[in-house]
C-alpha cells in the first residue's frame, strides 16, 4: 500500500505540473508516449510477441495519426467520439452477457476503439478548447476519483461482487464509493468552471460510471491471458493500461458531453 500511494502522489505531481508549466507540445509527446506503450501492453491481450506487438502499435500509431488528421473540424470529431460512446456500450454488453469470448482479432479491434478515441480527446482537449489544461486535469481527476474511490470504499465496504467473472475483487460498494468521490471531484471542479449544474453534473456521473466499464474491459482481458497487471511501469500500480482504463471510457464521454453544452470545441 504504500509503494502504491506513493507512486499515486508522484504520478499526480508530475501530472499537475505537465498540464500547467510544460509546453503543450510536452503534453502531446506525453500523451503519444502513453498511446504507444498502451499499445504495447495492449499487444499481450492478443498473445502477440516481438515483430508482431511491434507491427500492432504501429497500426495503432497510424490509426491515431490518421484520426488527428481527418477529426480536425468539430464537426468530424463529434462523430468519433459517438462512435467510441458506442463502443464502450458495446463493451458493457461483452462484459455482461460473453466475457469468456475473447479472441484475437476482436482483442485487437478493441484495442484500437479503446486507445485511440481516448488519447484524440485528451490531445484535443489540452491543446485546441479553452482552459483546455485545466479540462485535462479535470478528466483525469474525475477518472482517477472514480478509480480511488472505489479502491477504497471496495477494499473497507465491499460486500456485493460487481462482475465475479471479470474481476472478483470489485464490488457494489466500491462502485458507489467512486461515484461519491467523482462526485466531490466535480462539485469542486464547477466551482471553477460554472457550468449549468443539472446538465454539468449528471455528465460527470455518466463519464465515472463509464470509467467502471473501462476499468472491467481490461480486467477482462487480462483474465483471459491471465495477466494480473498490463506492465510493471509504476510500482503498485501496474503498466500504462492499469492506470489510465478508466480514462480511456470516461474521456470521450466527457469531450462528446462538454462539446454538447458549449465547453468545448
């Protein structure tokens, strides 16, 4: 626990002072990084090795090129993040109803839905809307809120299993205790941005319980090649992918939303 708190602070540090002093090409380099070994990580899910996890994050680089190209004008980027909305329904159908069915090219195809649209929102968000900085500190902090809540609130409360087939140590309770954060997190985050509350807050609420479902994706992805974390990047936490599931849903969620209600462009 403490490896993991303090590799939580450091990571949120670092985070804080990227978003607010370095370059926005920093931002874009760093956001890239983590598509790219995101990718990699991904690559396992699929039981690739050596020249084929290399061609997969290449793909995926190229896909995210092509998106960053061609989503230029709002009225191209809306779509992509329906279609990623879309997805990540389709996603909460897979969990529920087939999480056993898990092959290769479906993995792969996953993988593309689940790192691109993400990784286009936040680049989108933090180089191109205005405060756009401080809206990326908001999506992740609403992510991460929704994530260390239910950590908590799980490891203290939880009674009710979420998803035994995907993930048994994730419970009811830990969800509700990340919505309650989430929830603080975006009461706090108003303050700020003074959005209309009956639209600004039932969004976030939406974004956080989609970051459950991006967090059981990859749970049951690793379930299925029996991998208990993505990498071994941050100590107690994992790879890139254990640390950024839940803003791969809740970003496209939150970029479509804000866009809706004028914040964004």
């Amino acid at each position: 626990m403490r490896s993991r708190l303090l590799t939580a602070f450091g990571l949120a540090l670092f985070t804080l002072v990227v978003l607010l002093y370095a370059p926005p090409l920093f931002m874009a380099a760093l956001l890239a990084a983590a598509l790219l070994v995101g990718g990699w990580e991904w690559s396992a899910f699929l039981a690739l090795r050596g020249g084929g996890r290399l061609l997969y994050v290449s793909a995926l680089a190229l896909l995210g090129g092509l998106a960053y190209h061609y989503t230029a004008a709002t009225a191209a980027f809306v779509p992509l993040m329906e279609l990623a909305v879309a997805w990540w329904l389709v996603a909460l159908l897979w969990i529920l109803l087939a999480p056993a069915y898990v092959s290769r090219p479906v993995a792969a195809l996953a993988g593309a839905l689940v790192l691109v649209p993400a990784w286009l929102a936040l680049v989108r968000i933090d180089a191109r809307w205005t405060h756009g900085p401080q809206w990326t500190l908001f999506v992740l902090g609403l992510a991460f809120a929704a994530d260390t809540g239910a950590f908590f609130a799980g490891r203290r409360f939880g009674r009710l299993r979420l998803a035994p087939r995907v993930s048994p140590n994730k419970t009811w309770e830990g969800v509700l205790g990340g919505m309650v954060l989430a929830l603080v997190v975006t009461v706090v985050a108003n303050a700020w941005f003074r959005l209309p509350w009956q639209a600004f807050l039932p969004l976030c609420l939406a974004a956080a319980a989609f970051s459950v479902i991006g967090d059981l994706t990859e749970s049951m992805l690793k379930r299925h090649v029996h991998l208990k974390d993505s990498g071994r990047l941050f100590p107690g936490h994992g790879g890139v992918l254990d640390r950024i599931d839940s803003v791969t849903a809740a970003a496209p969620v939150l970029a479509l939303g804000l866009i809706w209600l004028g914040a964004g462009r």
